[in-house]
C-alpha cells in the first residue's frame, strides 16, 4: 500500500497536481474512516487540488501586486478620526467604483494613512477577483523609461496595461523632467477609460503644473484622473510620529 501511494504521489508530480500529492495521505485516512464511496473520494480529491491551486494563484497575484507588508484594512483602526468616516470606508471595501470605472484620490500630509488604505483596498480588490497592482510613482517612472530597454520592465508594463486598477502611490512627491512627464501622461492616458486609478498625494492640484513644468500637460493629466473620480482628503497627525519607536528604553531618569 506505501509503494503505491508513492507512486500515487509521483504520477500527481508528473501532472503537476501538488495539491493532491501533498495531502495524499491525510485524504485516503479520512476516505477511509469516513467509509467514502469512490464518488466522494473523488470529488474530495479534485477539491482539495482545486483549493490548492486557487490559493497559489493568489499567493502569486498578491505578490506580483507589491503590496507593502502591512495592507490589510482588517486591523485598520476606523475609530481615528482622519476625514474617512468608517461607514465610507465600509463603501469603498464593497469595490462598487470599481465596477465604474472611478478613480480615488487620496489627499493628506505624509502619515495620515494614504498608503495604508490604497494598499488595503488593492488587497481587497485582488481577494475580489480583481487585476491590481500597488505602484510608487518612482516604481511607474522607472518601468517607462526602462520598459524598451529591459524584459523585466517590458513585462510590468504589459501587466499593468491589463489592469482593472492600479494603485500609484506618493504622486508628485518629486518634480518630474519633461520627458517623464509626457510619458507618464501617455500612459495615463492610455488606460484611464478601462482602468481605475487609486493615486495618493500630498500636493493639491494646483501644485501638480509646478512639479510637471508645464501647466497644460498638467492639466491634461488632471482632466483624465479627475473626470470620474472621489477626492478624499484626510487630516490628523502622523501616525508613524504619534507611535514613533526609541532605542532607548522608556525612563524616569
């Protein structure tokens, strides 16, 4: 009986069915004392793949996402009065502007939890089926101006053509060069009637023609990201300030 199931085990390798290879023993023990039926078994056998699969596929999305390591809205704290009521935040986690197409911005000085929340509701929209993705502008800066020069940009810019949302975040920390800033239009332009957009800033509007150096390029920009669109400007103290970390220990002294 173990050399059969090993050759079990190597013929779902061969087939690429690791799910059933990993849990093999586990399923024939419960088949057994569960006195299942062939149908049963099988079924249990082909779930167990199934599942298998589905949470590698997840796995897989969530990681080509580059989700920060802390982008999960179930610890998020609602009771922190930070401009975003917790029954909007409630809204904007049934994905219902996603569906239309609408863009988010988020506005608000460095702290106050833009990143945490446009990466928690591009998790939520990944574990809802979703094509997203969690860039930095920096991060979509370097893919356009790598994307005709490497295969590794060439493919993050593929992906994010086919993205039903994508998240930039710290737009227009920096100045951008001309050049870059016609590029990035371009591809803004390019996606923003299939694609929506989760941009978060700590610049107004109105500071974007500065830091583009060039006004009508700017308000191109803006023209497409705000046409459907929800701004939401949060307010507060820096949480990273308010729980802000020592190498000393606390003291009295």
């Amino acid at each position: 009986m173990t050399e059969k199931k090993e050759q079990i085990k190597h013929l779902c390798k061969q087939f690429k069915m690791s799910g059933i290879a990993h849990s093999l023993d586990t399923l024939i023990a419960q088949g057994e004392s569960q006195e299942m039926g062939l149908t049963e078994f099988t079924w249990n056998l082909l779930e167990t793949e199934a599942s298998h699969r589905q949470q590698r596929e997840m796995e897989r999305r969530l990681k080509t996402a580059r989700l920060p390591a802390s982008s999960s809205l179930e610890a998020y704290d609602a009771t922190v009065e930070n401009g975003l009521p917790k029954n909007r935040l409630n809204q904007l986690r049934e994905l219902n502007w996603l569906d239309q197409i609408y863009n988010i911005i988020l506005l608000g000085p460095s702290g106050v939890g833009k990143t945490h929340l446009a990466a928690g509701l591009c998790r939520d929209a990944i574990q809802g089926g979703y094509n997203a993705f969690f860039r930095t502008m920096e991060d979509i800066m370097n893919m356009l101006k790598m994307k005709d020069m490497t295969r590794s940009a060439m493919a993050d810019y593929k992906r994010l053509t086919k993205a039903q949302l994508i998240v930039i975040d710290d737009m227009m920390l920096f100045p951008v060069e001309k050049a870059q800033a016609v590029a990035l239009f371009n591809f803004i332009n390019h996606l923003y009637e299939s694609t929506s957009f989760i941009i978060t800033t700590n610049k107004m509007p109105a500071e974007w023609a500065g830091l583009l150096g060039d006004e009508v390029l700017a308000t191109a920009l803006l023209d497409r990201l705000l046409y459907r669109c929800e701004a939401i400007t949060l307010t507060g103290k820096s949480y990273r300030l308010k729980h802000r970390k020592s190498i000393f220990e606390h003291s009295t002294a």
